[in-house]
C-alpha cells in the first residue's frame, strides 16, 4: 500500500484535494499546523465516505519536521508516492518599494523551502518502487505580474522553475513533477472578499470551485498523466489568456 501526503490539508484548497485522492483509492495523509480540529474533521469527512487517511501535525518549513513527517505517514499509511505540497502562509499586498527581504524569505520558505525539503524525503521511496508524483500547487499570479504581490509571485515563479528542474532530474526514475496553477478560487479565508472586478476579467464567466482544481490534481496523480511531466496546467476560466 502506498499512500499520498497533502501539506496544509487542513482546510481550503488542501481539504478538497485530500477529499478528492481518497476518493480515488488513496489513503490520505492530511497535514495540518494550527488546526487540528478541521484536519479531524477531513480525516472524518474521508473515513466516512469509505476511504482512508490520517491527520498528521508538522511545520513543512522545518526540515527535522519534515522528516518526522514522512517516516510517521509512511509507518503508518505506507510509502509516500503521491506528494501534493500546498501549505502556504499569510500573503500581504505590499508596495514594492516597501518589501524587505523578510517579506521575501516569508514567501521563499513556503514555495522553495517547504516543497524541497518536502521532495528529498519522499523521493528514496518513490526510488525504491520504481515512480511517484509530485504535484505542486502554484498561482495564476505570478503570470497575472499582481501590483502588490512582488514577493508572492516571485515566489511562486521560482516554484515553478523548481518544478521544470526537478521534472528533468527526477523523470529518469519515474517520478513525474508539475504544478497546477489556480487563479482567485475562493475558500474560507476569502469570505466577505469583492470578486466583481476579478470575474468580469475571467471568459467563463464565474468563479471557479475548490473541487475543480482538486480535480485536476487527481489527474496528475494518477496513471492517466503517466507521461505529462514538467508542465503548469493553470486553473481560471482563462483568466490568463494572452
């Protein structure tokens, strides 16, 4: 049995990935930090609905963490194949000129730190059982060049050049690496937000859903995506189009 490991699962976009890969077969192991709590309740939401996961608590941005991690899903759910790294932190508008190298590194340790850290301990098993997954959750903002956002979206750039990299190293043993790219997909914490302005720029014409970006992370970790590797597929009603 092998399993998946899903970083900030706890709630928003992670909550619904979990949901949908252990809807798909997975046992789940969903990650949390503050909130312990609603990661029982998406444990509970899965085992009800007949799957298998576990809540485990760790700061993905701290390596000895980390490494606990991955060694307690392993013994507990089985070999970690599945890698969906998706916590993030606070992210603040900011003026550029404004932006301190903290405010760089708060970003960086979420978006670089976290899912390296998060790769080299799940990669000697993916090695060992010959392929894996690594599935990143990147951002429409760093396309988008957000006013405001400058460490945000340099962030999630260098992310994404992670995941060419990686997908170059790592191809030869059968791990494939790519990232989805959500636009503005309202969770919790976007409660009471204005979206007038942002949907009149979006073809589709509405909002997209938690579960369609969940959708899509289902399909690079499964075998229908055996042989896409290295790709941003982006997740906006075309938000984006040129």
């Amino acid at each position: 049995m092998t399993s998946a490991l899903v970083t900030g699962a706890s709630r928003g976009l992670g909550a619904h990935i979990a949901r949908r890969l252990a809807a798909d077969g997975w046992p789940v192991a969903v990650n949390y930090l503050p909130d312990r709590d609603d990661a029982e309740k998406v444990v509970g939401d899965i085992v009800a609905a007949g799957g298998t996961a576990a809540a485990f608590r760790a700061d993905v941005t701290d390596e000895d963490a980390v490494t606990r991690l991955v060694a307690e899903v392993e013994e507990r759910l089985g070999p970690v194949t599945v890698l969906v790294p998706n916590a993030t932190g606070p992210q603040p508008s900011q003026p550029a000129v404004e932006v301190t190298w903290r405010d760089h590194l708060n970003q960086l340790e979420f978006f670089v730190k976290s899912p390296t850290l998060l790769m080299q301990a799940v990669v000697p098993g993916m090695r060992r059982l010959g392929g894996g997954r690594i599935v990143q959750i990147g951002s429409d903002a760093f396309e988008r060049a957000a006013p405001g956002m400058s460490a945000y979206s340099a962030a999630k750039g260098a992310q994404f050049s992670l995941t060419r990299t990686w997908a170059r190293e790592l191809g030869r043993d059968g791990i494939t690496v790519n990232l989805v790219a959500p636009g503005w997909i309202p969770v919790e914490r976007h409660a009471g937000m204005p979206i007038h302005k942002y949907l009149a720029d979006v073809p589709l014409g509405r909002m997209g859903t938690p579960g369609e970006v969940a959708d899509v992370v289902a399909f690079l970790a499964s075998d229908a995506s055996r042989f896409i590797t290295g790709e941003r597929i982006t997740v906006n009603g075309g938000h984006t189009i040129d």
